[in-house]
C-alpha cells in the first residue's frame, strides 16, 4: 500500500489535504513554489483562517509526518502518489477557468517521474482538462503509461474543511484504467471502512461532477431569491415560505435561506466556468438558465443597498452606517466575490460612511478594500450609525444583544441581509427590522 503523500499546491485545499492524509497515517509532503509560504506552514501557521486546521498542521508537523518543501525534484523523489490541488481561478479576460497553475504543476511534475507512480487530480477543472493531464504525464514522464491518473474532485465547505475531508458525504473516483482507481481506493481504505459512500466513475464524469453540484447548489440559492423577489411586491414572506416548501422530501430545506446570496471562490467563479466551457462544446444552451442564477444572485446585491437605502431616507450621503460580515461565509476569513464587501463599497460610494466588523476577515478587507473604514468590535461598528446591516451570519452577530447595540446607534433600524436574526427579539427591542423577502411589518 502506498504510504507516501505528495501534495502540490498549499492554498486552502492542499493545506487542509495535506494535514488531513498525515492524519490518516501517511507521510506527506507539501509542494508549493512561494517560499514565504512554504515557511510559514513549516512553522506551522496558515495564511487564511479554517477551525480544526492549525492545530491539526502543528501536531503533524511535530510528529514527523507532515514537511513542506518548494523542489518539485524532493517531491517527485519521495511521492507514491501526488495529489494536484491548485487553484483555478476565473480567468481574467473572461468567465472561463485559468488552468495555469495546473498546467505548470503537470509540466513541472512529469518530466521527474521516473518510477510507477499516481497522480490524483483535485482541482477544480473544466470537463476534458483530466485527459489532457493523462496525456502530458505519458508523454512526459520517464516511467511512461505506468504514471496513472485518477480524478478525485473535493467538496470542501469553508469552516468545515477538516471535517469534510476526514469524513466526507462521498468519495469520487474517476479513472480510465482499473489499476489507478484500486490505488487510490487503497489510500482512502481508512475512510471506506468508516462506511463513507464511494462512487467511481470515468475522468470525465468525475470532472463533471463537481461542476454539477455546485451548479445545482447556486441554483437552489437564487431559486428562493428569486422566490424574495416575488415576496417582496406581494407582501409574503419567504422565510415561511421556504419552510413550507422545505417540508416536501423532494425539494428539503437545505440551501433554502433567502438573503444577500452567495460568494466565495468556488460557486461564482465554478458557474462561470461551466457556462464557459459548454460554450466551447456547443451545448452552451443547456446551461443557459445558469445566467439567470448568476444575475439573481447579483441583484441580491443591489436590492440590498436599495432597502438599506430607504430605511435612512433616500440618501447616503453622510450617513453612518455600520457592516456586520466581510467574510462571504461565517467560519471563514474569505472575502472572495463577498457579497457583504460588494455592498459595503456601493454604499461607500454613494457617500455614505461605512464601518466594517468581521471577527475574522478584517485583515483580508482591509487589504482588498483599503478605502473602507474599519472597528474592532460590533459596538465600535454601530457607534452613532443611522442604519446597521447584517451581512454574514456569524454566530457573535445572530447572538448579539439589540439593547447593548440599541445604545450606541444614532437610530436603531437594521436590515437582516441573511434573514438570520430574530425579528420578533429585534422589533421588541424597539428596533425597526428590515429583511430580504420578508413583509415590513414593525410594533404600532
């Protein structure tokens, strides 16, 4: 059985990978070309914040079993199986996926495999990219066809990352030949015996599933934004609508929390890029309702700034208004296409001063958004605000006390950008409450 790891690229995947095959038992070596980083998880810290994570990189360090490098050479060396976990960013000039970092990880790799080895391909990549990969490692590679290739796509959740690796919902295993999916069904064997489901497949099918499921997630998103959108000319209220229809085992209530919408670096940029690449194959019209979801999502946005905007009168300019969330999720400091620092900066750049908390993220704003003004608590965020919009549902925001907050507002009026707060708690406070989707209804 193949014991040792590599693991090439140390971003959030490959960090939280790589931990995680040390705390299966392997030997593993972290790849990664910028040596500040390198040094930095050597030392045993992370450069973004994950719950778990740390602590699991720091006891693995210390018992041998977990080092990082920047020589492709130490890792082709000490590898039996080399996990690809590179980003794929959206590419610059367009929806489509930037490859790069894949591109350079597989001509980088190959030319030093001398012996049988496989690759595992995580990464997020577009239908058709694994055959490519299979094909520059046979031709590259000393040992020839007896590099085998796998496809293993990750389903990763921001602040549940550790959880989700060593006890995932699902396994995937998309391999053209028998003799790389038994190899790395061998190194999940510790997970497989925890009765963790397993699907295999073709490369392809494996590429696609990731793609299938995000974009079937996105969609169940905008679908009950969409749904606000309707509550909010007629007077409904999607918060009860979404547990009505959640009740119906064919549709669940999971992923059915109306609000600001999602972001990060995975939905956004992934429905893009399958947009993008079934363009490329001609059926991009089977795909087409994915524009809609994209733009429902996007206008979340911007309903956003406009309920905010009524509630101080029309107008920004010179008002103070305080932003709970800069994080796209709580449990996380990705500030990735965040729909919460999308409406900070709009308000901003309607005039309007905006204070910024976010018990994690702060750093990560301030350098992607240095115009904005930033606290250092909820109380500092609020201090003499006009209106107070909750933009990512950290626990410390659903918790927080509205009479502790109500005493340093100039007015006490809050808009639930995530319909996660109880109005009722809100409204007896004396607060006017404010949601996405749901009826304008306050104490006589």
């Amino acid at each position: 059985m193949p014991t040792r790891m590599t693991v090439i690229g140390t971003g959030y995947l490959g960090v939280t990978h790589a931990a995680c095959l040390a705390e299966l038992g392997y030997h593993v070596v972290g790849l990664d070309t910028d040596e500040a980083k390198v040094a930095m998880l050597a030392d045993g810290r992370i450069p973004f914040y994950e719950p778990e994570l740390e602590p699991l990189l720091r006891k693995h360090i210390d018992s041998g079993r977990l080092r990082f490098t920047t020589s492709y050479a130490d890792a082709a060396a000490f590898g039996d199986v080399h996990f690809i976990c590179v980003g794929t960013p959206q590419r610059t000039d367009g929806p489509a996926a930037d490859l790069r970092f894949v591109h350079a990880s597989v001509e980088s790799l190959a030319p030093l495999l001398e012996r049988p080895v496989l690759v595992v391909g995580k990464s997020t990549v577009p239908v058709g990219t694994a055959r490519w990969v299979a094909d520059r490692l046979h031709e590259l590679a000393p040992a020839g066809t007896d590099v085998d290739l796998v496809w293993n796509p990750e389903f990763l959740r921001e602040g549940f990352a550790v959880q989700d690796t060593l006890r995932p919902d699902r396994l995937v295993i998309g391999s053209d030949t028998t003799s790389g999916a038994a190899r790395l069904r061998q190194v999940y064997q510790p997970l497989l015996d925890l009765g963790v489901p397993l699907v295999e497949t073709d490369l392809a099918t494996a590429e696609l599933v990731k793609a299938a499921a995000n974009s079937f997630l996105a969609t169940k998103i905008s679908f009950i934004n969409a749904m606000a959108e309707v509550c909010e000319t007629t007077g409904a209220d999607v918060v009860a609508l979404a547990e009505a229809i959640g009740y119906d085992e064919r549709i669940g209530k999971r992923f059915l929390n109306a609000g600001l919408g999602f972001g990060g670096g995975c939905l956004p940029k992934d429905i893009r890029a399958f947009m993008a690449r079934a363009e490329e194959l001609g059926v991009d019209s089977a795909l087409n309702f994915l524009k809609d979801v994209d733009a429902i999502n996007n206008r979340r946005r911007s309903r956003m700034v406009d309920l905010a905007r009524t509630q101080i009168g029309g107008c920004f300019e010179g008002c103070a208004v305080a932003v709970l969330g800069a994080a796209f999720k709580p449990d996380s400091d990705d500030i990735r296409d965040s729909p919460a620092l999308d409406v900070a900066s709009r308000i901003a750049a309607e005039g309007g001063h905006v204070q910024v908390y976010d018990p994690k993220a702060m750093d990560n704003a301030r350098i992607r958004y240095p115009d904005l003004t930033y606290a250092q608590s909820v109380v500092e965020a609020g201090a003499g605000a006009n209106v107070v919009l909750h933009l990512t549902e950290w626990r410390e925001f659903v918790a927080m006390d509205p009479d502790v907050l109500g005493a340093v507002v100039r007015h006490k009026r809050i808009v639930d950008g995530r319909n996660a707060l109880d109005a009722a708690r809100w409204r007896a406070a004396g607060w006017t409450y404010r949601a996405l989707g749901r009826p304008d209804v306050d104490p006589a």
